[in-house]
C-alpha cells in the first residue's frame, strides 16, 4: 500500500513567497508535459510535494 503524500501547500518546499506576484507561488520545477499532464489529472495529493522541515535543513548545515 503506498503512502499517501500530504497536499497541505503551507508546509511544501516549492511553496514560497512571490515579491511581484505579493503571495505565495508553487515553484516546482516543471516543463511543459509535466505540467500539461498535472493539468489534466486529478490527483488525490500533490506528487511535487515535498515538505519543508528548516531544523533537517539546519542539520545538514552543520
């Protein structure tokens, strides 16, 4: 059984604050098909997410 992936955008690395746009953008790095196909499909969770934990940041730092 696989384990489902959060959807929660909030707490997503490719989630991040957009200065110009004045809010928060997803950022994963798609090309076209990627995006086309993500488009097209309905997903039961985010298969670009990945979580944002900056203390396992910080750790790998040190």
């Amino acid at each position: 059984m696989k384990k489902k992936k959060c959807t929660n955008c909030e707490s997503c690395m490719n989630y991040v604050w957009d200065d110009e746009a004045g809010e928060s953008v997803c950022m994963a790095n798609l090309d076209e098909d990627e995006y086309l196909r993500f488009l097209q499909s309905s997903y039961d969770s985010c298969p670009f997410y990945q979580h944002y934990d900056e203390y396992k940041i910080v750790q790998h730092q040190n």
